[in-house]
C-alpha cells in the first residue's frame, strides 16, 4: 500500500513539465548491496530543489540494486522518482512484466534507455538481451498505454499510465543522426528528453534552434558536477563523446578548493542552460549533497 504521502508526490513531474515550468532533475545511484540508506539520504537532500530524481539502471553496465525497487522506496519517502529502464538485460517479456509492475506501485516517470555495452561495465562476460532498444521501448510505453502489448493484444488487466522520457545528446558528432533518432523518438511518443553532460553550449544551442524548437517538448540539459582536474580528465577518457574543454581543466587545476570551483562551473552552466532550454538534470556522482548548493549558486529556486 501507498502511503498518503507517496501519493501526493505523484505526477509532479509531469504537472511541471505541462506547465512549462523550469524543470529540474538530478540522478542518484542506486546501492550496490542490500542497504539503501545512502541513497535515500542523498535524494532527501534534493526534496524541494528537484522535480524528480532519476535512478539509473546499470548505468556503465555497472551493477547495482534494481532502479524499480529503489525507485519504490523513493516514493515512499515522498521523493518522485523517474525510473531508468535500459534494454539492455531484459528480453520484451521481462521489459512489460516490469513496466507493469511499475504502474501498479505508482511509479509514473520511465527514461527509456538502449543502455551501455556491457563490455564498458563490470561484469564484461555478461550476455547482453538488447532485444528492443529505446525507440521500440518507446514505442511499447505507448502501447500499453493504449491497453495493448508489444504484440498488440489487449492488456485484460488494464492499460498503463507511464509519463515515458529519452536520452539525447546534443553534442553528437553526427547531425542527421541526431536529428534522425531525436525525431523517432518523439514519435515513438517520448514527452520530454534528458540530455548527456553538455561542455558545449553553443553545440546545445544549435541543437534547441534547428532540431528541437519544432516539438514542444522540453529538453533538460545535462551539467555534470567536475570533482577536480584529475576527474574531468578521466571523464574525457572515459566517457565516449564527451570533451571537457582545456580551460574548464586548468581552471579546476588551479583552484584553491577544486570541488568548490566544480560546484562554481556547474552554476555557470545552468544559468547557462536556462537561456536555452526548460531544464536541467544534475549528474553529481557520490557528491549529490553538493547539488543543492549548486542551485543556490545558480539562483534556481525552490520547487513548489
């Protein structure tokens, strides 16, 4: 059962998104191991600076704790989760048996998502399914929405009520293909996007002038918290498509306090981003006690 608190949570999310309020997300990690205080405590230091908080699944192919069952307990802690769903360990059996079982213990926000190779992550013997990937979950989302499966049979028990968003990167190194995928998934009925960390602004704003600006629906760029020089230089090695530029590194080198000039930078990129789009989503990994502050620094307000 839901608590009447949970309840009132619900949707808040999607309300904002209609309203065409400024939105904000962050993404916490779920634990690896059995006890999720931690991350409860981090997404409690987000209540009332956040829309909702995404949990990811497998994020690197890393493992940890199932997004549904993380996201549940958000929930019953009054913290509107947006549940991640990567295609990459579930056939489409397992896809809709969750997808149902969200529903049913009102989770409404998924993030369709391919998901990372697993090769990238720590079990790099894994098989990977991807039987779908994110425009074909997409497209199942808006399926059994509608009270049918992936097959096109009805769902006896009742249709889904799932407010389905998508990854995008406005940095990609190929136009038409980012124009190409950002248009199927809007299509395959994506109701808002969150973007991969974003260092190139005006790449974004390109992006929002020819491709995005002709569908309304709301992008959240992506401002990833940079801990210090040594971290954004693994990121650049690390993360594919990403380049955190030379003058964000010295600035990072050179600073008295790194994590406090990080925390400097991603302010700056969120004024940045609100001239562009209609949101943010805050990466701040193992430092989500920092996103707060980075608000503040920001001057983004209180979410209502």
């Amino acid at each position: 059962m839901q608590d009447s608190h949970s309840t009132s949570t619900l949707n808040k999310f999607r309300k904002a998104v209609q309203a065409g309020e400024f939105l904000v997300t962050a993404e916490v990690a779920p634990p690896k191991g059995g006890d999720i205080t931690h991350t409860i405590e981090m997404a409690a230091t987000l209540k009332g600076r956040v829309h909702a908080v995404n949990i990811t699944d497998g994020s690197r192919a890393v493992l940890g704790m199932s997004p549904l069952a993380a996201s549940v307990i958000l929930l019953q802690h009054g913290i509107e989760p947006i549940c991640q769903f990567a295609c990459r360990d579930r056939n489409r059996i397992g896809l809709q048996a969750d997808l149902m079982g969200a529903h049913a213990l009102g989770i409404r926000n998924i993030l369709a998502l391919t998901g990372d190779p697993v090769k990238a992550g720590d079990h790099p013997d894994a098989k990977a399914v991807f039987d779908l990937e994110s425009i074909r979950l997409l497209q199942l989302i808006r399926n059994m929405n509608q009270g049918v499966d992936f097959n096109h049979k009805t769902l006896n028990d009742g249709a889904l009520d799932l407010f389905a968003g998508a990854a995008v990167d406005p940095q990609s190194k190929s136009w038409s293909g980012l124009q190409s995928r950002f248009e199927k998934k809007i299509e395959a009925g994506a109701q808002f996007f969150q973007s991969q960390l974003i260092t190139d602004f005006e790449k974004l704003e390109k992006f929002m002038d020819q491709i995005a600006s002709r569908y309304n629906k709301p992008i959240l760029a992506g401002i990833f918290l940079l801990k210090s020089a040594k971290n954004a230089q693994f990121i650049n090695r690390m993360v594919p498509g990403v380049n955190i530029p030379a003058h964000i590194i010295e600035r990072l080198a050179k600073a008295k306090h790194p994590l406090q000039e990080g925390m400097k930078i991603a302010a700056e990129q969120v004024q940045m981003a609100r001239r562009l789009c209609q949101g943010v989503h805050i990466m701040a990994v193992k430092k989500e006690e920092a996103i707060a502050p980075i608000l503040d620094l920001a001057g983004v307000e209180k979410v209502s």
